[in-house]
C-alpha cells in the first residue's frame, strides 16, 4: 500500500512540474473556494459544537432527546445534535461530532459508524448558491435539496436495522420531571474549566479541521489533475459510463461524473459547461452529490482517525445514495418545469447568508426537538 501512495505522490508531483502554469491555477481555484465558502459555512458549526462536548451540553442531549432518536433510529439522543449540524452545515461536520461523542463514550462504535452513513450531508447554502449559480438556475438548489436530504433520513431509517442486540429494545421512558432531571444532573456533573480555556481548545480544534479540510480539497484536485495528463481518467470514463446509460445522460456528461468523482464543486462545474440539457445536468448533478467525492470521504476520514470508527457503513451508503437520488429525480421530473416552477424565482433572504447563519434555524429545530421529546414522556406515564 504504501508504494501505491508513493506512486501517486510522484505523479501528482510530475503533474505539477509538467505544467506549473496549471497547476497553480488549479491550487488557486481550490484554495479560493475553501477560504471564500468552506471555511466561513463550516467554521462556525466546528466551534459551537466543540463547545456543546466541551460544556457537558451533548451528555445533557444525549438524555433528554433519547425518546425521539431511540424509536427512529436507535440512537441516543445525543445523536441529534450530530443530524442537525450534519444537515444544515454540510460534511464533514456530521463526522467531527460523531468522533467527539464516540471519545465521550456516549455512542458505541457501531452507533457511530451508522452516525457516520447518514448525519453528513452536502450543505443547504452550497446546494441554494454555489450549484444553482453554477448551473444558473435558482431552482435547481431547491429541487436537489428536496432528493438528497430525504434519501439520507432513509438511510438512517434503514440502518437502525444494523443495530447491535443491545441498541435493538428502547428503554421504559421515563416521566417529563426525571428525563429532565437526569439531564441536568449529566450537565452539572461536567468538570468545569475557564471560558478562556475552552475557547482556545475549541478554536484551535475547529482550525485543525477547517485545515485539514482545505489540504484535502487541494490533494485531491491536483490528484485529479495528474489524471488527466498522465491519460488513466480514461479507465475512470469507461467505469463511469453505465451510469449514463442507466439515467440516459448524454455522452458529453461523463467528464463532469469523473471529475465530480474526486472532488464535487470540480465535478459539478464540468457538468454545467457540459453540452447537455438542464434536466440531464440536473441529474448529474445529484449523482455527484449523492456520492459526495473522494475529497469528503478522506476528509470524513480524518476528522475521526483518532477514535475507531471505520467508514464500513458509510461507503456503501453513498453508493446507494448516488443512485437513489437521481432515480427519485427522474421519477419526480414528468411533474414539475424547473423554468416555470413554484421555485424559479427562488431567492435566500440575505441574513441567511452571513457565516454561521444557519446556526439559528438548527437551534429552533434542536428546540422542537426537545418539546416533542419531553412530551412524548408526558403522554408515556
């Protein structure tokens, strides 16, 4: 294995002596993208939920929204805080909170790694402005959004089937008073610390993935690159092409797939100056997304390498994601005109846009979440 690294190393390196000019545009492409879109949609997300570990709020979650994420999907509830950042900020945030809860030893491993398969998903931001202006066409964000995010809940649905013996049997709940109770007695138990300590192990934390994330993005773009030059992203047309044949996607499509493969806005940038209608585009575009490209599996990777949580779940299930997503596309197209449609004029409200904006959304979610679980104990005793 490690001469196939050393391998890649070198040809990424002759990539970029070959055509420096290239390469460098590719680098700054890449690196353009992270500091103006990932780092800000994911910065946020990263901090507040190492302080929700940090401050006992997640042993508090893991308690009080155990009736909810339990009957679903066999999950403690501390689960829910994983879902919510995973939705609403994109990848890898879902894996960053699922390593923090497996090294507090409030998930198990296979809790995790069934975590891991469902709660990371492509951002609402980046779905409602980077691939709409890409393909540009407001609402095309809206319609990708409505097959990816229930596609995954479904296999979240699905996996509780994958559940451990122990995790198969909800526990009696307990009355609203002591659910409440038992959580606040795990979020007092906390060991407190000085704020200025847990916002400096907090940041520095949250930096150390927004980095790693930004070295991956870079890797792999300039992986893809030497591909290109050296000629093997021909075996990866060939296959890729049944994909085309399955969704009767024109021929000129499959450069964006294999790009889309490694790293996605790459992907979804080649499938929008594809000669290709808006529909095909549309589907192509759903199949990257699905997938979520190498660049986010490594990325996923690497924010729970310390901790042994594997990807056994996680793999396959983007691979039934980039399928299924598309198929529930081509089943909802007969009925809408993505030019005349109830989402053609679609724009966001410009608040949403600022850094970290999501955040409230999640928390009136979160807080939703929380009344339907206390009052689920209620109407239980």
């Amino acid at each position: 294995m490690n001469i196939f690294y050393i391998i890649t190393v070198i040809g990424i390196l002759l990539a970029i002596l070959q055509n420096p000019a290239e390469a460098l545009t590719t680098a700054q492409t890449t690196l353009d993208s992270w500091w103006y879109k990932v780092l800000p949609a994911l910065l946020p997300f990263f901090i507040i939920s190492e302080l929700c570990a940090r401050l006992g709020f997640i042993n508090a979650l893991s308690i009080w929204l155990t009736p909810i994420m339990q009957p679903l999907f066999r999950l403690p509830g501390a689960a829910a805080l994983c879902l919510l950042l995973g939705f609403f900020s994109g990848s890898p945030t879902g894996g960053s909170v699922a390593a923090n809860l497996r090294q507090q030893n409030l998930i198990t491993r296979n809790e995790g790694e069934r975590m891991l398969a469902f709660c990371n998903n492509v951002g609402p931001l980046y779905l409602l402005i980077t691939v709409a202006a890409l393909l540009q066409q407001p609402a095309v964000g809206v319609w990708l959004a409505l097959v990816q995010y229930p596609v995954n809940l479904a296999l979240g649905l699905l996996l509780r089937f994958f559940a451990r013996d122990n995790q198969l049997t909800p526990s009696r709940p307990q009355s609203a008073a002591q659910l409440w109770r038992s959580g606040l007695s795990a979020l007092q138990n906390t060991t407190p610390q000085p704020i200025s300590l847990l916002l400096k192990q907090s940041s520095l934390q949250a930096l150390t993935n927004i980095g790693m994330i930004g070295a991956f993005m870079l890797c792999f773009s300039l992986l893809l690159l030497a591909l290109k030059q050296s000629g093997l992203i021909l075996l990866l047309h060939w296959l890729l092409s049944p994909l085309c044949y399955l969704f009767d996607l024109p021929p000129a499509i499959l450069p964006g797939l294999c790009d889309g493969f490694f790293e996605i806005t790459l992907g979804v940038q080649a499938v929008a100056a594809a000669e290709a209608d808006l529909f095909g585009k549309l589907l192509a575009a759903s199949i990257i997304l699905g997938w979520s490209s190498l660049s986010i599996h490594s990325q996923i990777a690497g924010v729970v390498s310390h901790t042994d949580l594997t990807l056994r779940y996680y793999l396959p299930c983007r691979v039934v994601h980039c399928l299924a997503a598309p198929l529930l596309l081509s089943l909802l197209g007969p009925h809408f005109n993505l030019a005349s449609s109830t989402f053609a004029d679609f724009s966001l409200p410009a608040w949403l846009l600022l850094p970290g904006a999501l955040l409230l959304p999640a928390l009136v979610l979160l807080l939703l979440m929380l009344c339907l679980s206390f009052l689920i104990c209620h109407r239980c005793n």
